[in-house]
C-alpha cells in the first residue's frame, strides 16, 4: 500500500506551509503530495485566513522545490479552466518536475466559491458533459502528433499545434474520483488510469471499486483518500483530534483514526478491497510530526 499525502490549503495555509509538509513527506518517503482545488474555505468554523492558494500555481513552485515525490491534485474542477490551457499548464509542470505529476479532474460542486469569484456554475449534467469533453480535449492535445482539432458541444479546438507535450509519455496520469453511480464509473473506465474514492465507508469504497471493474477492460489503480489522525496515547490522539476540530469516536469512525495499530488494521481493510493507494488528508498542517509518526510506525508494517 502506498501512502499519499493530501492537503486543503483552503482551510487556511500560505504556500510556505504547504512547502513545509511537501518537503517533510519527500523526506519520510511518502509516495506524493496532493492538494485540493478550491478558492475557498468549505463552509464551516474558522475565517480560512490566509486565504486559498492556486492549486497549479501551488504544485508549480513545488515541481523546483522538491526532486523525487510526485505531486497532483485531487482534484482540479473542470468549471475553473479551459481544457486548452489546462493541458498546457500541466504539461509545463510536469516538465518542471521532471515527470511527476498526475491530474485528478472533477466537475466541480462548491456553488459558494463559483458564486465569489464570478465562476460560472452550470447544472450537473452540463457540468458532467463538460468534464468529459475536457477529459476528450486534454489527452488529445497531449497524445497528438501533429495539429489537434476537436468539436464538441461546448469546447472547439481548430488546428492546435497541441504543444507544450508532457514529459510522460501519453501524458501525466488521469485520476477520476467520486461515487457516482453511472457517469463517473463510465467516464473513470474509459480515461482514467487510477479511480479514487474519497472519505466513504470500506463498503461503500469496496462498492464503488466494483461499479468502476464491471466496465473497466483495462487495469486501474484503486485508491481511496481518508482524514488521518494518529497518536501514540490516547491523549495525544484527543490532543490532534481537537486540532482539527473533530472528536475522537468519529474520526474512529468516519476516518483513519486510532494509534498506528489501529491505523494498519483499517489499512488492510481498504488493501482487501484492491486498493493500492491511499490519501491521507492531513488537515493540521503545522504538526509535521504527525507526518513522522505514520512514516515511522504505519509505513514500514504495510509492506
């Protein structure tokens, strides 16, 4: 199993903190870091200060600043950019990574943040019609060999020299996540190398994976992405617990809660399932030693 690091920058961190955990997961051997793509804080306590950050412009500054972890969103929302020049700006940070980074896109459901910053928020289908199209778009522009042109009902591209091109071969990875049950398992199946289920019951997830299978005539990777909240005593467990503003019993049960005991055997049962990845949204971004618990005590059992 591999473990991620995954970050919401929107409940309050400057790019300076997310620097810091990026840093510190490349050092403990995490397999990437992730971040959210929202322009503010999720409803909820706290002012959010100091503000959202961009997620490429984030994972941009972080492609110099790190050398060997992979970096991703988890996920971009296809209401906030075009697919054109999104493909082109994660192109370019992939090849300031040298290679590292993988696209999760979504269809964007915050109305708030949309409603804030003059972002238009259509219906869900249209939203739906909209990511696939991107996804079409996107991996054309990466994949063409020559000029790239496309028609679709909501995106036109005319004679694109599909320039810059990724360092990976084909493009960086797609990751695809939710738990629709129709649109998302087709859409995830048909352009997706890995489908993510995030913050859902080991059922659900295990349900989830299945609907994506039942289509998929290829090989996935299955992930899923968990709060973690781990402490060696159950006094420094209440202490991280109250950090984030969570209580203990239901982060035991709606999360990756416990002591590193605790946190393997839960592990095992997302492996069961055919997961092989696992995010870790870590939502205390000072407390790096948090980070140094899971690398030092849950990493080395999981194999």
């Amino acid at each position: 199993m591999e473990l991620r690091i995954f970050t919401e920058p929107q409940e309050g961190a400057a790019y300076g903190d997310l620097l810091a955990v990026a840093q510190q997961a490349e050092r403990l051997g995490f397999g990437a870091f992730f971040r959210s793509d929202h322009y503010q804080k999720i409803a909820g306590g706290g002012d959010g200060l100091p503000g959202s950050t961009d997620a490429w412009l984030t994972l941009a500054a972080l492609a110099r600043e790190t050398s060997t972890i992979r970096l991703g969103t988890l996920v971009t929302s296809a209401t906030f950019r075009l697919p054109g020049p999104l493909a082109i700006s994660v192109a370019q940070v992939d090849d300031m990574s040298g290679g590292r980074v993988e696209l999760g896109l979504g269809a964007g459901w915050y109305l708030a943040e949309h409603e804030s910053y003059g972002i238009p928020f259509p219906p869900v289908g249209e939203r739906f019609d909209r990511l696939e199209e991107q996804l079409e778009v996107i991996t054309g522009l990466w994949r063409a060999e020559g000029a790239f042109d496309y028609e679709g009902a909501h995106y036109r591209i005319r004679n694109s020299p599909a320039l810059p091109k990724p360092v990976q071969a084909g493009g960086p990875p797609l990751i695809i996540g939710g738990v629709g049950r129709k649109r998302t398992p087709a859409l995830a199946a048909r352009f997706a190398a890995e489908y993510n289920v995030p913050f859902h019951s080991v059922a659900d997830t295990g349900a989830a994976f299945d609907r994506v299978r039942a289509l998929a005539d290829r090989e996935l990777v299955y992930s899923a992405a968990q709060v973690v909240c781990c402490g060696k005593t159950e006094a420094q467990l209440a202490q991280r617990a109250a950090a984030i503003h969570r209580e203990v019993d239901e982060l035991r049960q709606n999360g990756l809660a416990g002591t590193p005991g605790e946190l393997v055997d839960r592990i095992g049962r997302f492996a069961e399932l055919g997961a092989t990845r696992l995010y870790l949204q870590v939502l205390d971004l000072s407390d790096l030693d948090h980070l140094e618990l899971v690398a030092s005590e849950v990493m080395p059992q999981l194999g």
